[in-house]
C-alpha cells in the first residue's frame, strides 16, 4: 500500500493534504508528528479528516527528539483513535539522558497493543566527527528492540558500504514501513524515478522489483521535500503524486 507522508506536504494545512492524498488515490496517510505542529497531535480533528476524506491513517512516525514514556502514551493513543497499524520511532537523539522509553517501553507497548512498533534507520551523521548524533542507530541494534522495523532510504549513505539492497536484506522481515525517495546527488532528494538512469545510485526499480519477488506486504511511504512535489502549485502537485502512484504501480503493485 502507497502512502502519504505529512512531511511531504508540510507546507499546506492537513485538510489540504488529505484532498491531495484523495485526488491521487494513494492508500492513505503518514502522519509525520512534529513538535511545533499542534493540529497534528489533535486526534479528534485528524479522526474528522479521515473519515471525511474516507482516507485512512495508517501509519504515524514520531518525532525524531524531545521523547519520552509520557510521548509515547500520547502517540499510542493517537493510533488507537486512528485506528493506525505501524507506529515508527527514530533512536535516541544523543542529547537524551531518559533511555528507557526507547530501550525498554517499547518492547512492552508492541506487547501491550495489536500495533506494529517499528524503529527506523537513521544518518549515521557525528558531532565534532566523533559522537554519534542517534544512540543504539546500527541496523543490527534497531532490530533488537522490538523487531519491527521500518526503512528510510533518505537516511542511506552512498558513502559508506551500505546500500538500500543490503539494507533491505538486513532488515528483511522486520520491515514494516518504507520511506521513499531517489536521489541525485549527495544529500539531494527527489522523488522516485527523476534521478535519471546513471546519475541516481540508488537502483529504485531493482529495489522495487526485489521486494515484490521477495513478497513485501508492508506500507511505501513517499517522503520527499514539499519543494520536490511542487508545493504552491496545486496542478504540479497532482501530477507529481500521479507520477509516484503510477511508478509505484507499475515497479511494484503490478510487477510479476
């Protein structure tokens, strides 16, 4: 299923993102929770949105810092109300001295509720070129904490010996969710399939293709900066979600 993130259309209010998601007939929505956005965490409104819409929330991604157990209650109600599958947190920021919402709470939510509760990759970026920017961020150590993971291909560093393929194979079945983009050049995202044949090092079709012979049955979620979609100009936009969708359909959703 072809999801929406909200981050992707930051710029516009949530009604206008959900019209977006309809106009397209993507699958549903990624709410992308930030701190500064209070509509986001409404549940009630978000609830009136979806059923308006008839456009499910079917995943949430968490912010990447400032969490907490108290947080994490709060985003756990949040699916519940939705109705969400995946919920998706980042590792501990390095600035995080309470760890135990990250390393032992949310074993015991996944326990708790029918909820996929998946960690996501994250840069491998470093203060001062020494201390790590996440916590506990190695693949291997994502997957150890609830064994649900979900896979952010903008967080993939052609510069070091990991590629989506490898990536993929690491994460295997833990993986509940995908973030989607291609990219052109070092640290510039765009959307999926406008990279251009040798210039893009991220090989999307074979990607795609892989994890439809491989039977992926999790959420693909576009994750690409409002600019790249054509934010402020609501024909581009459509035509750039038309564009994902049917790239989308034809890599994956009808590949045999």
């Amino acid at each position: 299923m072809l999801l929406l993130s909200t981050s992707s259309l930051q710029w516009y209010g949530l009604h206008r993102i959900f019209d977006f998601a309809k106009k397209s007939w993507f699958d549903g929505i990624d709410l992308s929770l930030t701190r500064s956005n209070y509509d986001l965490w409404d549940e009630d409104y978000i609830k009136y949105l979806s059923d308006s819409f008839d456009v499910p929330v079917l995943s949430i991604t968490a912010p990447s810092r400032w969490m907490n157990e108290k947080r994490v209650d709060q985003i756990i109600s949040i699916a519940n109300k939705l109705k969400s599958q995946v919920v998706t947190f980042s590792p501990p920021y390095h600035t995080d001295k309470n760890l135990n919402w990250y390393s032992r709470y949310l074993s015991k939510v996944k326990r708790d509720t029918h909820l996929s509760v998946a960690i996501k990759n994250v840069e491998s970026d470093f203060i001062y070129f020494v201390i790590p920017k996440y916590k506990n961020s190695t693949l291997y150590e994502i997957k150890k904490v609830t064994w649900d993971t979900a896979l952010d291909l903008s967080s993939v560093s052609s510069e070091s010996w990991m590629d989506i393929l490898k990536a993929q194979k690491m994460l295997w079945s833990s993986m509940k969710n995908i973030f989607l983009s291609d990219k052109r050049w070092a640290h510039t995202w765009i959307l999926p399939g406008t990279a251009g044949g040798w210039i893009s090092y991220l090989p999307l079709e074979s990607f795609f293709m892989k994890l439809k012979t491989t039977g992926y049955n999790g959420f693909i979620t576009l994750k690409v900066k409002p600019n790249e979609l054509g934010a402020g100009n609501e024909e581009r936009v459509v035509q750039n979600l038309d564009f994902v969708k049917s790239y989308y359909t034809k890599h994956f959703k009808n590949f045999r």
